[in-house]
C-alpha cells in the first residue's frame, strides 16, 4: 500500500496522462482521484463517468457531448464530460464483460487543454 501511495504522489506532480488498469471492483477511480487531489489540477473538475452504465449509443456524446438536435431527444446544448473536466481530469471507467478487450480497462484522462 506504501507502494501504490508513493507511486500516486510521484503521478500527481507530473503533467502526464495516466492509464488505469485493473480487475473491476479493484479501486480504480479512487486512485484516479488521488492522483487529481494530490495533483495541480486539486482545484478543478473530477469528471467520472462509467462507460460500463452507458449504451454505446450514448458514450460519444457523454464524452464529447452534442448539440440541439442532434439526434433524437437532444433538446438542448449539453457540454461533454472532457470539456466539463477543462483543465481537470474526467476519469472514463469501461468495465463491459461483453467486450474483452476492455473489459479491465480504465482510463484517467487529463489535460490543460
């Protein structure tokens, strides 16, 4: 555990994108927000979404969100989860057992961009 704190801290002082992986129920998005607390980005969004919870249908616009009209039932303007998180982190969990390249996938996504 000293290990994992330790390796959390030295993340956190670094501007790098972080990929997290591991077994679901292992403590992903709460490594992910250690590193964003510890992090310069502390003061800003942290953005979890749990890809697993979405149809595929939904994901991209979750992600990067969508305009009025769009698609059907887009009735207004909805900001994306990456633009949400500007300058903080979104943490995008996908968790599916159906889709074995994924399944133990997580990915903390941060930028200042």
């Amino acid at each position: 555990m000293v290990g994992l704190q330790q390796e959390v801290d030295r993340i956190a002082r670094s501007d790098a994108k972080v990929l997290i992986t591991g077994e679901s129920g292992v403590g992903k998005e709460i490594v992910a927000r250690s590193i964003h607390i510890r992090g310069p980005r502390s003061t800003n969004v942290f953005a979890p979404v749990n890809c697993a919870g979405l149809p595929e249908t939904l994901l991209e616009s979750e992600l990067f969100g969508h305009v009025k009209g769009s698609f059907t039932g887009a009735y207004r303007d909805k900001p994306g989860k990456l633009e949400t998180a500007h300058n903080g982190t979104d943490l995008s969990r996908r968790d599916r057992r159906d889709d074995a390249a994924d399944a133990r996938a997580s990915v903390a996504v941060s930028g200042n961009g």
